[in-house]
C-alpha cells in the first residue's frame, strides 16, 4: 500500500491526477448502474421488513454484574461483537412473552 500526505494529494489534484478513470465514469450507462445494483449482494432486495422497528430512544442499559454459565457465556462471545447486545435482546424478548401472557391470563405467573 503506498501512503500518500494530505500535501501529495493536493499536488495530485492540481496535476489531474486523481486516480479517477474518467472515459469509464462517462462511458457508463444508466442501464449498467442499474444492473451493478442489481448484482450488488449488500443491496436490499425491496421494501425493508419495518414490522420489527423500534421508535424513539433505546433504554437506559443498566451495569450489573451477573453470574452465566460458562458455556453459555461461551456460546453468546463466539457469536462475535456485540454478545452482551444479543444477551440483552434474548432476555428482552423473553419477558415480553412472559407480559403478553400475564395480559392474556393474569391468573399465570
């Protein structure tokens, strides 16, 4: 990789030589855009699935600490950054199926 200074760069720019392939830029067409999206595996496929948005500001984590099974533990770090978002999201869904049974039959706790 060559690195370049913010003062490299500058003199680059006033050569005209800012590494842009300029003939391709202007030989691409609208169809050839349309069909880069197309192909592109990060693009979203129609209208995005908001049935499960949340509105508004999240809550306000509280720090504990807690003690986990080892291997649980385990299993929710090998999942990769943001292990303690997903804990958080299961244990979060889990009481909310517990409060719409506590609405639908209050006699079951």
């Amino acid at each position: 990789m060559n690195r370049l200074t913010a003062e490299d760069i500058k003199a680059k720019l006033a050569l005209g030589e800012d590494g842009t392939d300029w003939t391709k830029i202007e030989a691409t067409t609208e169809a050839d855009i349309e069909a880069s999206i197309k192909n592109d595996p990060d693009d979203i496929a129609g209208e995005p699935d908001w049935t499960k948005a949340v509105i508004g500001v999240p809550a306000r984590k509280e720090h504990i600490n807690i003690r986990i099974d080892h291997d649980v533990l385990d299993w929710f770090r090998g999942r990769g950054k943001g292990y303690q978002t997903m804990m958080n999201n299961v244990l979060r869904a889990f009481v909310q199926t517990r409060q719409q049974t506590e609405k639908a039959k209050p006699w079951i706790k």
